[in-house]
C-alpha cells in the first residue's frame, strides 16, 4: 500500500516535468482531451475522456515471485484496495451474464497474441480499436508462457525445478499493458492460465522441469507437485488483478483434455474443481471458468462421433454442474479430426461442416439450460469462404440461446505489419468482419 502510494505521488509530481504523452501513451503531461489514469505500481495510461486523474484498484506487488515444487503456496501478494462502485464486475444469471444489474452481451473475439508479441502500447490499442469496431465488448488471451530460457516475453522462468514469475516490463507488466489498453477501450477479458498445448510452454514445461521429459502432460492434472507449482503461478497472477474489474473471468486451461489412456473424464473434473475452488478462495470478484472445447461423455452415441465418447478426457455435462465454475465453454474449431474445427476434413472443408456445427450448438445449448449457467462458443473458425457457415453458426447462437461467442480470431495491421496469421485470422478487411458487426447488434438486440 505505501509503495503504491509513493509510486503514484512521484508519477504526479514527474508528469509536471515530462513532456506531453499521446492518448493511450503512457502517462507523462497527457495531451489535451485525456487524463491519466493509474493502472497498477507499474504503469498508468493517458486515456481520453478522463476528467481528472483517478486511481483504480491497485494491488501490493513485488519485481518477482519465486516457485519451489514443494511448496504449495507462494509469496504472492495479496490485494489491498477496493472497487469503484460504478465500474462493476461481470456476474452470472441464470444463463445470461449482468453488469451493475443490467444485461451484459459477451461477444467478440480471441487475441491470444495480445500481450506476448512485445507490440507498443500504440499498436495494441490500434489492436483493440479494431475489436471494438467489430462491435465486441469481450476478448479472450494468454496469461501464461512458461520458458526455460528468458528471452522476448516472458511470465513464467523455470530454471530446473524452480520457477520465477517475471512481472517485468517484458513479463506481467505486459499484461498490465493490455489490461489498461482494454479498460481504455471499454474490453473486457477472459484470460487463460495455462495451455493444454505446446504453444507458449503449458502443461508440457511443468511436466518436463519437475518430473522429467517422456512423461504424458495429463500428469498435470494428478500429480502434488506439478499442482503445488500451478497454484503458486495462479496465485501471483490472480491475486495482481483480484480487484481490476477490466477481467471478465479466469480461465483453468486453453482446452483441457487427455493425453494418456490413464487420464479420463473424473480425472480433469477433479482437477477443475481443485483448482476453481483454490482461485475462488483468493478472488471473489471475477468469474472462472474450464476453457474446454465441450467434448461429450456419451458412449455409444451419435453414431460414435469421437467427440461425443468420452475418450479425450472432458464431460460437458458433469464440469458445467462443477459448483465453482460460473459458465461453460465450448469450441467449434480448426481440426475436427482433433479439435473441431471442420476445415480439416478436405482443402475446400466438408460439406457437412456446416449442419455439423448447428447441431454442435444445440447440443450445447440443451445442456446449458439444464443446467441454468450462461454457455459460451468460445472459438470457432474455417479458413478460405465461410461467410455462409459463419452466419449458420451466428444464426444457431441466436435462436438457441447460446449465451454469447468469440470468433478465432481478430487480426490487425499493425506498425510493422499485420498480427500473427494462422489462417483464421479476421481483418476489419474481410467479408467476416461486416457479419461480426450485424451479429453483434443482433445479440445485443436479444438481451
């Protein structure tokens, strides 16, 4: 509390002497028709509007957290401020999620790149210029990259068994970037915490530091020690922003499932309660929620469609019961050899894709309402034409109920070029884009 405190009285008393920073630069004299606004210990933004100089939420923080494998707990710090009543966060009902009271539609897109690639705070907020022109008011990215090796960004350095969080400016003083471009811009985020995949470390860096390389990275979900290392991580990293109303909810894991015939649907369950719980006792405010793709626990059914087997480790309709998770995701994505995404199935896409996605949705949706929990289409994405099965799929959200989505994914032309392609990616130049923007009023219009 005294060290922000003194870090805010002297960002005052320097910006008299600074030079005029642009709208969204950070703060120094803010240029005429925007204020400063103090995000964290670690940086404050000029943001336009802003009739005076405000303080949100802060939270005590120190330049590193180390992890040990035998601990279970860490040197996180833990939050001190309160919550300007009229900003509010996120909350559930029924199936449908409030603001303040007040209906709030969750629809946008995925920008896993948003805090990893090192851009200006100038490109990231050309970056969420762009999501909100689409008409999104939500958008999901990593607040993970575990590496053996410190180089670019950076939030997780293992070293052998023992890992330091970096809340640098190359570490999780970049996600404060981002946190303050989104608040800036009206966004609010679901941020992950872990990824299922290799990309950006995952699961498969705490298995290979603490148990040894070969090891199938489902040990991630049992084993004491890789679960001790996981909450220490959660803990710096939720704790940072347990009072910062721009985060929608945490998210478990990028797609949680089972990479071992050892590892089956009671095994992640397990884990996602553990974990939801241990996160729910150190924030109280935000949302929490798995972040899988929505795969049946179903065998026998639907002519033996895999995803529907229970075979990969997920059962849509026990996690969506699990008491400490606010809602349920799902995927309809790349792969569906592999994930669900029906590009896949040739160069020009299955003609089925399309009336497969529908009935993915409705399937989705019958279970949400069971349940009376808000269910989100968290990905979904084909590359090459897909207007027509975008607005099938939009179509289906609508008129059964689905409480929102997130496309994959929204892309920029940035200072240096465009954001990471993979395919998938939507430019406010495609064709997607303009439907993005009709559906977005049309959810609106729903409530």
């Amino acid at each position: 509390m005294i060290r922000s405190t003194l870090l805010f009285l002297a960002l005052a008393i320097a910006s008299a002497h600074a030079q005029t920073s642009p709208v969204f630069g950070q703060c120094g004299v803010c240029a005429d028709g925007s204020a400063c606004v103090f995000q964290n210990p670690f940086y404050s933004q000029c943001v336009p509007g802003a009739a005076t100089t405000t303080a949100p939420p802060t939270t005590t923080v120190g330049s590193t957290t180390t992890v040990k494998s035998s601990s279970s707990t860490s040197s996180a710090p833990t939050s001190t401020a309160s919550v300007p009543a009229q900003t509010g966060f996120v909350k559930t009902s029924g199936t449908k999620f409030t603001l303040n009271g007040a209906p709030y539609t969750l629809f946008g897109s995925n920008a896993y790149w948003l805090p990893l690639m090192g851009y200006s705070t100038t490109d990231i907020n050309k970056a969420f210029a762009d999501i909100v022109a689409s008409g999104a008011t939500t958008v999901r990215t990593w607040g993970f990259n575990e590496v053996t090796s410190a180089n670019g960004v950076y939030f997780h350095l293992w070293n052998g068994k023992t890992a330091t969080v970096n809340t640098g400016a190359n570490g999780l003083g970049a996600l404060d970037t981002v946190i303050a471009a989104a608040k800036a811009h009206g966004i609010r985020l679901i941020i992950a915490l872990t990824n299922n995949w290799s990309d950006y470390g995952g699961m498969d860096v705490y298995a290979a530091q603490l148990l040894g390389s070969g090891q199938p990275h489902d040990v991630f979900y049992t084993n004491p020690t890789i679960i001790a290392a996981f909450k220490s991580y959660v803990q710096t990293v939720v704790t940072r922003y347990a009072n910062e109303p721009t985060i929608l909810a945490w998210e478990l894991a990028n797609e949680p499932s089972a990479a071992s015939s050892t590892c089956n649907t009671t095994t992640i369950s397990t884990w996602a309660s553990t974990i939801s719980t241990f996160i729910k006792s150190l924030d109280s405010n935000h949302l929490v929620t798995l972040g899988d793709e929505g795969f049946f626990n179903r065998p026998g059914s639907n002519n033996f469609d895999f995803v529907y087997q229970g075979t990969l480790g997920i059962d849509f309709e026990a996690n969506i019961k699990i008491t400490t998770l606010d809602f349920a995701t799902f995927h309809t994505n790349s792969d569906l050899d592999t994930q669900m995404y029906p590009q896949s199935w040739s160069e020009t896409g299955n003609p089925n894709s399309d009336a497969w996605g529908v009935q993915w949705i409705t399937d989705h949706a019958t279970v949400m309402k069971a349940a009376n929990k808000p269910a989100i289409l968290e990905e979904f994405g084909l590359t090459g034409t897909r207007n027509t099965t975008y607005a099938d799929w939009y179509s289906a959200v609508l008129s059964t109920g689905i409480t929102g989505d997130l496309i994959w994914q929204a892309g920029s032309q940035l200072t240096n070029g465009p954001t990471p392609d993979d395919g998938y990616m939507i430019f406010p130049t495609d064709p997607v884009y303009t439907l993005m923007q009709a559906h977005a009023k049309a959810l609106k219009a729903r409530g």
